[in-house]
C-alpha cells in the first residue's frame, strides 16, 4: 500500500536491534525513523556534488557490519539521479560487504530526458542478487492517496516481505488492484502526461524566481526543486528560520532542507504540487516578501 509501507517492510524483513545501516545525508527522513524504530544503527554517508553516494569515505568497520544501504533516485529531497556507472560501483561493494541495497525509484518516471531515465539496479549484471527497489504510482500516475506501490528485486529478500505482509493484511483493495493492472500496461502513456505537468510547473517557478535574483537548478527528474536560499535572505544558513517566517508573512509553505539531515542545512525543498494557478499566486507572495526582505 504506497512505496511507504514497502520501506518499512524491506527494513523489517532484514534488520535486527543493532544492525548498521547506511544512509545518505540528505534523505526521506522515513528511512531514519524505520530504521530507529527497528532499533537499528543509522550511518550518515555523504553525497558526492552529482548526487552519487561517496562509497570511498564509508569506513571499513562500518561496511562490515552494515546490513542495508539505501539509495534514492531521482532523490527525495536533492533530485539528483544515481548513474549507471554509480550502481554498478555500489553492486561491487554490496557484494563484498555483504550488503543489501535497497533502491527507492518513487519518482523514476517523471524524468524530462527521455533517452536518459534514471537507471534499474535490476537492469545491470548483479543487480538482482544485491538489491531490491520500490516503485509508487503516486505521482508517476497521478494517484496519491491510492496508496499503490510493487517492489521487485532479490527473490529471498520478496519472499520475506510476502511472508511479513500475509500476516498483517491481505493486499491492496481488489479495484485498485485492478486498476494498478490496467495502468501499468500503459505506464510510458501515463507518467508521459504527468511528466508534462511538472514539467510545465518547474519551469514557470523557475523562470518566475529567476526574475528576483533567486537561481534555481532544474533537476533532470521529479516535482522537486532543491535550492539553496535566496542571496537576499539575510540569515543565508537558517533555512528554518526562512521557512518559518515565509509561511508567516506569505502562507506559502515550503521545506527546511535541514529536516532531511545535516547536509541539508542552508537549502530548501520545494514540492510543485499544486496545480499552476496556485503556483502563480504563492510565486506572487514570495517574489514580494522576497523585495522586502532584501531592501
């Protein structure tokens, strides 16, 4: 029931109280709390500048006694997407430490390079017997709140987590089942046109706050945009502060970059979620604030 629940039982099927497990920072904060709840020992591993996990500074000892890495593309909150080159990098290390790597492709569809879609571990030479991923059609279809996600991957790994969930539930609600069926033979058309959208809306908020001053990078894939703070925000680091005061004066919620980890700090996470005409007038009360601020 949504790719949410499919962290949790990933992590459940393979964790124990004490377990390492390895994660970047930033990330979903989702993975953290499982992990914790679970009892399990979260180490924070850097992202190199493309987004890529910096597998060279994880330390012997913590390889070793890691459990599960989790990856994300395109990145929830960064955007970045992990390369094909990187993947294969991170089967090689899995397979030498022992390691499951669980790779989070939420988002995977809503990419703006079609001959360019972040890349299946699946799809790779070894990839099956490392790794597992999960997939959502929230927004790749169009379809929050339907809770529907599917994991593929490492056969002892599903048959685990099929073993885990047939004790909690009996599946997805038979019509959304079905559904889920009809959509996925026609998957390419239907994140086509959601792709579009967000597309359209990334641009506009990106063409709108460039005309402050406020720079942001268009990212290759997904509805977020991951930016540091504007030059005319005096406390250029407190990207709390930032945001808190931006919901005061404008109404217009946005997300501290450092809730998704240290690494974090300094940026904020903008979700385009509302459809464009919201998007006009919150771009409206942030292009003001923004003047005021700065003057």
């Amino acid at each position: 029931m949504g790719s949410k629940e499919g962290i949790f039982y990933s992590l459940f099927s393979i964790l124990q109280s004490g377990d390492k497990i390895l994660i970047p920072d930033p990330s979903y904060p989702v993975y953290n709390s499982v992990a914790e709840l679970l009892g399990a020992e979260v180490v924070k591993i850097n992202l190199k500048s493309n987004g890529n996990p910096d597998l060279d500074n994880i330390t012997r000892e913590d390889a070793v006694a890691a459990k599960v890495l989790v990856l994300c593309s395109p990145g929830n909150p960064t955007t970045h997407v992990v390369t094909e080159d990187c993947l294969r990098e991170v089967i090689a290390f899995c397979k030498k430490y022992e390691i499951l790597l669980i790779l989070d492709l939420a988002y995977v569809q809503i990419a703006f390079d079609d001959n360019d879609l972040p890349p299946s571990v699946l799809a790779i030479e070894g990839g099956k017997e490392v790794a597992i991923e999960l997939h959502s059609l929230s927004k790749s279809c169009s379809l929050a709140g339907w809770r529907i996600g599917f994991i593929a991957g490492n056969k002892t790994i599903i048959e685990k987590i099929a073993k885990i969930k047939s004790s909690i539930d009996f599946g997805l609600f038979l019509p959304l089942q079905m559904v889920t069926i009809e959509i996925l033979d026609q998957l390419e058309l239907e994140s086509d046109l959601q792709k579009a959208v967000y597309e359209e809306r990334l641009e506009f908020w990106i063409s709108s706050m460039a005309e402050i001053g406020w720079l942001i990078p268009k990212p290759k894939a997904g509805f977020f945009l991951w930016t540091k703070l504007p030059d005319t925000f005096l406390k250029k680091d407190d990207d709390i502060a930032f945001v808190e005061q931006l919901f005061k004066d404008t109404g217009v919620l946005i997300t501290p970059g450092s809730g998704f980890g240290k690494a974090g700090a300094g940026y904020v996470r903008i979700a385009l979620v509302q459809d464009l005409s919201q998007l006009k007038i919150a771009s409206c009360r942030i292009k003001s604030w923004l003047s005021k601020e700065g003057s």
